[in-house]
C-alpha cells in the first residue's frame, strides 16, 4: 500500500549535500518524490512509496548526512499521487 508524507527538515540542512543524499538514499529504498532548499533554510519535500520504505527515510531524514544537523522533521500525511523517481530540485 502506497503511503504519501509532505516533509519539512529543520537544522543544519542546507549547503550539506543534504538533497543529494536524500535522493540517494530514496533511490535505494524505491522511494518516489522531491526536495528542495526553501528561502527560510528548511528543506522541504514530497515522498511517496511502500509504507516502510517511506518510514525508513524519515528515520534517515531524521540525522541525515554525515555534514548536516538536523534539529526536527514535520511530517504530515499526503494524498499519494503516482510519482516516479525522486528529485533533488
């Protein structure tokens, strides 16, 4: 069953390569969806996939790459909407 989480990264989160990994890492879960570097130093996102995986990159989200701190994640529940990949916009 395909779950859907919009996401807002607080911290230490941009200028880390913090996108990138993420894409990365939702790659190797076979998650779909996006992020994006926001004017208030936040990285928001859309992700969307299996439930576990989903959950398995929010609990990455949660610490990360090695570079970044990260000091809280929003996460609200989405209306899945089909995508396929994930960007790092």
């Amino acid at each position: 069953m395909s779950v859907a989480k919009e996401i807002r990264v607080h911290g230490r989160v941009q200028g880390v390569f913090f996108r990138d990994s993420c894409r990365q890492e939702a790659a190797r879960l076979g998650v779909a969806g996006w992020v994006t570097n926001e004017p208030d130093g936040t990285v928001a996102g859309f992700i969307e996939g299996e439930a576990d995986a989903v959950e398995a990159l929010l609990d990455w989200c949660r610490s990360g790459p090695r570079q970044a701190k990260v000091e809280k994640v929003d996460v609200t529940d989405a209306e899945p909407r089909g995508l396929s990949g994930f960007d790092a916009r």
